[in-house]
C-alpha cells in the first residue's frame, strides 16, 4: 500500500511539472489574446521581402508581442520565460543591460545556423517579446530589416 501510495504522489508530482512548464509556442498563443499588448505575426511568404539577395539565411516565422504603454514584464516573469527557453533546448546567446533596455536573446542551433532566436526586450515603458525561426545565419541578423516592425530594431543593434 505504501509503495502504491508513493507511485500515486510521485505521478501527481511530474503531471503538475509537466503542466507547469509551458513552450515557447504557448507562451506566444498566450500573449497574443492578451489584451495589454499587440500581437504581429508573419510567415514565410511574407518574410521573404525582408532577406535581401544573396543572403544565406531563409526565414519561416516571425512572431512578436508588443505590450501596451507602461506593461512591463515582472523580474519573476521574465526568470519563468527563461526557465521556458531553456526546457525547450535554448541557450543564452546575449544578455544586454543598458539604460534603454534589457535584451535577452535566446537560441537553438542546429548544424551551422540557428533555427530559433527567443527575444525579451524590457524597455523603459513596455516590453517585447519576439520569436524569429527558420534558418538563421547570425552573422546576417543585422541585416535583416522587418519594416520597422517594433523590438526587431534590437537585431540590427545587437549584432553589428
């Protein structure tokens, strides 16, 4: 009895971690019914307008969450959302703390290019989230220009 006891705990234990532990997709999907930010989000098709030619890099999604005025994420929030990142197999790549921003940008690598850039971006009066996959090279993420689309200015500052 004791042992079935314990097997029934245990269980319970790793259903609530499991659920606990969102993905980089669901935290996406959450925000984007958030009615405290804006949501963009483009894909491939439209995406291909803003990789100049001759660039080695091909891009497949672009989602990005933009909070309304004076929306801040929480210091335990953003450790949450980093936490996410990397469960899902990310690795920091930058970690930038200035006077205009908190950036911290997260990667998955496979081969020789990343596949997927997470980026959480605290300004001074909002914060923003951006999510870019497809085959990245970074090298080329200066480069890339997303028509002013907010937070994605942070590439071409970052990476010069």
């Amino acid at each position: 009895m004791k042992s079935f006891l314990f097997l029934f705990i245990f269980s319970l234990g790793l259903s609530v971690q499991g659920t606990s532990q969102q993905s980089i997709d669901q935290i996406f999907g959450t925000y984007s019914q958030d009615d405290d930010a804006s949501y963009v989000k483009m894909d491939a098709s439209m995406l291909s307008y803003f990789v100049k030619d001759g660039m080695k890099s091909k891009l497949k999604k672009l989602d990005v969450v933009i909070f309304n005025e004076g929306q801040l994420l929480s210091n335990e929030t953003r450790t949450t959302l980093k936490k996410t990142a990397r469960a899902q197999g990310f690795d920091q790549l930058i970690n930038v703390k200035d006077k205009d921003a908190k950036v911290d940008i997260f990667s998955k690598d496979k081969d020789e290019y990343l596949e997927s850039l997470f980026m959480m971006v605290n300004t001074p009066d909002r914060s923003i989230l951006v999510r870019l996959k497809g085959r990245i090279f970074l090298e080329e993420l200066k480069d890339f220009n997303f028509g002013g689309v907010e937070g994605t200015e942070q590439f071409s500052k970052l990476f010069k």
